[in-house]
C-alpha cells in the first residue's frame, strides 16, 4: 500500500501560503483550503517544527510556523495556478489549490483514516468555529458565534477556550471577543469541507446526542403536563396517558429526526 499523500498536502500548502505571508504561517489558516481537522493538520506543522528549516514559534497567544527559507520573500497574494502536489494546471477557482484527482485521492484516505480515527468528530466543530469567528462582524463574542452555530452556549464556550489553549485563536479580554489570524473563509469552501466532513457517522455523534436530550427533555414535559392535565381538568387517566404517549412521540421523532440547522448566510 502506498503511503498517504494528504500529508504532503499539507506540507506544500504551509510551505506555499507561508512564502506569501514572510515565512509564517498558522495552522487555521490552512482550514479554508482542506477538509482535514485542526488536529490533524498541527499534527503535520508539528512535525516539520522539527527540522531546521520550520521553527514554531507563540506570536501574540497565537501558535505560529516560521518557514526560514521564505523569511526574506516579499508578503504577496496566495493565488496559485498550478496543484501544490502534482502541479497540474488549476481551475483558477479561489481557495482551490489541488487537482481534483488529487482532491479525490486525499478524501479517500480521509475516509479510511475516519475508520479508526476520531478526526471527522474534531474537523466539523473546529471548521464551523473558524467559519463563523472569521465571518462575523466584529466585536465576536461567543455569544454571537453561539446564536450561529450548531451548538450550544456553554459547548461554544469550551470549544474556544480549547482553541485558545491551542494557539489557534486569541481572545481580546476588554471587549471579549476572538480574533483569528489574518485569513479569509467564504461560505463556498466552507459549506464543501462540511458537507464532506459530515458523511461520517462520528462528526454527527454529537450533534446526535444534543438532539436526543432535547426530544427527550420536551417530551418529558408533554407527559408532565398531560398528567397535570389529567388531575385539574379531571379527564379520565387512561384517555390522558395515551393521548400524552402519543403526542410526546410525535414531537421525539420530529425533534430526533429534523434534518441539521444550516448555518445562516453571514
């Protein structure tokens, strides 16, 4: 079996996207160009940190890459034209910086590492995070993240903080906001890396498990108010209980079965 190439990958996107930013280069802005976790992707900038070529280095709370060789290169736009792997003419698509042979043979090994790793778990709440704290306007509270995201208050607020610990993003504690490092990620790229990251069963688990508690919470409540019901209004218990059963089914299956909440256009 040949060796997986969405590590070289990612090694040329750091090395080409640092060359046009004077040698430096955070792990998050590789997110808008790969369907692959932060974690996944430190682990790959880790890993060059140990020759002499890369250092890392913590630039204002933020974890950085110094790449020595393109220290003295003039900050320019990173636009390529040609696949930072095979060097096949690009599309010219924005944000497209690999064949789509390529593209495809990297999702292919994404999705057999999914098989016995936990990165799709990892990659969907760390692309939408990134997503939204870059698209925001500003001030970006976690309060405005939250009322876009998928999850809730308190799961956004341990996240952040988690990626704070992380180096991947800072916190202005005067007006408590999150600010990334300079980088751009639209919707289109966005909503590609997700719908892929998404077909894996253990980037939903959690998602799942927030729906189950809810449908479990409202229909909690409907039985509790049919059996109040049942004692003021003074109905017959049996007519009650099967009526709550039945309703409180009802709203379970449509609250576990509604199809994911899209983030809004921003």
């Amino acid at each position: 079996m040949s060796a997986p190439i969405w590590p070289v990958v990612t090694e040329n996107l750091a090395e080409q996207l640092s060359a046009s930013q004077g040698g430096i280069v955070h792990a998050a802005q590789l997110v808008p160009y790969l369907p692959v976790s932060l974690r996944l992707i430190e682990t790959t900038l880790e890993e060059l940190s140990e020759s002499a070529q890369v250092t890392k280095q913590i630039n204002d709370g933020l974890t950085a890459y110094l790449f020595k060789e393109s220290i003295d290169q003039a900050p320019h736009k990173f636009a390529p034209t040609h696949c930072i792997y095979s060097n096949e003419t690009l599309d010219g698509h924005e944000f497209t910086v690999i064949a789509p042979g390529i593209r495809k043979q990297v999702e292919a090994e994404l999705a057999e590492l999914a098989a016995g790793d936990v990165w799709p778990a990892n990659a969907v709440w760390e692309h939408e995070l990134i997503y939204l704290a870059n698209n925001l306007t500003a001030p970006v509270t976690a309060s405005k993240i939250a009322g876009h995201s998928r999850l809730s208050f308190k799961k956004v607020e341990q996240r952040l903080a988690e990626l704070k610990t992380r180096g991947i993003i800072q916190c202005d504690r005067k007006q408590s906001s999150w600010e990334l490092p300079p980088m751009r990620y639209p919707r289109p790229p966005y909503k590609r890396h997700d719908q892929f990251i998404r077909q894996f069963p253990g980037a939903l688990q959690e998602e799942t498990e927030l729906r189950l508690l809810k449908a479990l919470g409202f229909s909690l409540l409907i039985l509790l108010l049919c059996f109040a019901l049942a004692i003021t209004a003074k109905i017959p218990f049996p007519f009650v209980l099967f009526g709550g059963i039945a309703c409180a089914a009802i709203v379970f299956l449509k609250i576990f079965r509604a199809p994911p909440k899209p983030l809004p256009s921003i």
